[in-house]
C-alpha cells in the first residue's frame, strides 16, 4: 500500500474510533505510528498534528451549535497554550522509554476508569462558590496541556473528569471545552516541537493527511454510534482498542 494511502486509512480509523467513542486520537495514533516503523518522538508529532485539524473542526461545529462557551474556553485553551510549549523541551531531555512507560499507565488507567466509572450526574454550578473559576480553569489547562502533549494525547480524557467533578459543568459542556482545548494545546505542542526539530518535513506531511483522514473519519464514527451499536457492543470495543494501544506499546518496550 502507498505510504500515503496507509496515512488516509490510518486517520479515517482513528476518525471513526473518535466519533464513536468521543475520545483523543492520540492513544490510537501514537501505537500505530510506532507499528509503521516511526519513533516515538515522531508519532507525538503525527498525532499532534493530526489533533490540531480534528478538533478545529470539532471546535467549529460546537460554537455553531452554540455548545461551546468561548470565554471560558479562551481561558482554559490559554492554559494549554502555555503548559503544551513547554512539550518539545521534555522529550529532548527525557528518555523515550520513559513516556512510553507513562504513557502504558495512561491507557491503563484509562481502562480502569472506563469500566468504573460512575453514572455522569449533571450539577448546577452557584457562580458565588466559584469566584476563581477562571483561574482553576487556566491552572487544569496548563497543567493538562503540559503532560498531555508530551505523551502525544489531546488531554480530553483526562480535563473532563476536572471540569465535571470539581467545577460542576455539565458533560456537554465539558466536551466542548476539552475540544476546543485540544485545538490550542496541539498547536502550541506543534509549534515548540518544530523549534526543537521533533516535527520535520516529513512528520509534517504524515500528520497533515492522517488529520484529514481523521475529519473524514469522524463524521462516519457518528453514524454509526446512532444507527448501529449498542451500549454492551461500545463497551467491548472502546476497551478492545485500549488494549490494542497497551499491548503495542508493551512490545516496543520489552522487543
């Protein structure tokens, strides 16, 4: 298969997971792009890339369906802007094998979470308890953005429990902030990773067209998950992929 081709498909695969099961295409892309023979470093980068295209998209059509609360999200997307830059200095000093052991522990945690999570109850926020809102936002932004990037991941999965549990926002809300932070994170992830020649000519051409196969993939993903899956059938999958992403990176770390 043309390498560009496998690109296409790669994108439109985690496209679809995506719009299924409404979570980062980094814990998907990283593992593949190291099973096609790519560094770590540069499969953040891919994956990075591809981030940016998908969520500017996702991001768009929240704040056309007025989901997105964009003062709030300027605030938290400031603060992955800052924590995101700081992504390309952290894998020039520290060791890949390990962020990939971090990252093995994310998509562990992240299993454990899916299959223990509680049922998502919607709370009213009372704006008086919050009077440093604004600051709690742009401290999880930061920080999320921060480790996030490093590892190659958007930081949705991890900054929506945040915003839900200790800020009260509903889960439509938080989706749609945690989006819009992907888009400010990434770019600002991209941007420190070329000043640290992580992302080249070539990392850049590859995460171009897996991105737009990506936002192809994700409108596909949302047709399915209304017409076709049941929530057993979702269950199964999204753990099946997090374990495809775990036995991955196991073996590029002990092989």
């Amino acid at each position: 298969m043309d390498i560009y081709a496998l690109y296409i498909a790669i994108g439109l695969f985690t496209g679809i997971l995506s719009g299924i099961f409404g979570i980062g295409g980094g814990l998907i892309i990283v593992p593949i792009m190291l099973a096609t023979g790519h560094s770590f470093e540069e499969s953040i980068g891919i994956s990075i890339l591809q981030m940016a295209l998908s969520s500017f998209v996702g991001s768009v059509l929240n704040f056309k369906k007025k989901s997105l609360d964009f003062s709030l999200g300027l605030l938290i997307g400031a603060g992955g802007l800052i924590g995101a830059s700081f992504s390309g200095f952290v894998l020039k000093i520290v060791s890949s094998k390990i962020l990939m052991v971090i990252f093995a522990l994310l998509v562990v945690y992240s299993m454990i979470q899916f299959v223990l999570k509680p049922q998502k109850k919607d709370f009213i926020v009372d704006t008086r308890r919050y009077h440093l809102q604004g600051l709690k936002l742009f401290l999880i932004g930061a920080l999320t953005g921060f480790f996030a990037i490093t590892l190659g991941i958007g930081g949705g999965m991890l900054m929506v429990p945040l915003m839900h549990y200790f800020l009260g926002y509903d889960s439509k809300k938080c989706v749609a902030l945690g989006l819009f932070f992907i888009l400010f994170s990434s770019i600002s992830g991209a941007f420190s990773l070329m000043y640290h020649h992580i992302i080249n000519k070539e990392v850049l051409v590859a995460g171009a067209i897996v991105g737009l196969g990506s936002v192809m993939g994700v409108s596909i993903g949302i047709k399915w998950i209304m017409g076709l899956l049941n929530e057993k059938m979702h269950k199964i999958l999204i753990l099946g992929v997090y374990g495809l992403s775990l036995l991955i990176i196991l073996y590029k770390l002990f092989f």
